[in-house]
C-alpha cells in the first residue's frame, strides 16, 4: 500500500510539473525563446501545442493511475 501512494504523489507532481508549463510565468518564458518553425508552426504554436498534449496525457494516466487504486 505504501509504494502505491508514493507512485500516486509522483503522477501528481508530473501533472503539477505539466500544468506549470502552459501557465504563467513559465509558459510565458519558454514559449517566445525561439524564432524558428517546427513542423510548419511558429515556435510558440508547437510550444502550446506539446506542453497541453503533455497535460492532458498526464492528466489521463493520473486519472487512471489514481482512480485505480
């Protein structure tokens, strides 16, 4: 039971961690650090657009992971 929590507060902090990515001050930061195009989009379009794939994947296997135990 105890390695269950711990692995619950590890899927957690990643999800804190991608949260903090599309927010401010970080997603503001990183997103306009770049000039370039990637995949056809300005940086800061491909940026958003992984960083909330990010969450949202976290999101799911916490969801998963968390529900269940």
């Amino acid at each position: 039971m105890r390695s269950t929590k711990r692995h619950n507060w590890i899927y957690i902090v990643i999800w804190v961690l991608a949260f903090a990515l599309v927010n401010y001050p970080i997603g503001a930061w990183a997103s306009v650090k770049l000039d370039p195009f990637i995949l056809g989009m300005p940086f800061s379009v491909f940026y958003f657009w992984m960083a909330y794939s990010v969450l949202i994947l976290a999101g799911i296997l916490l969801a998963w992971k968390v529900m269940k135990d």
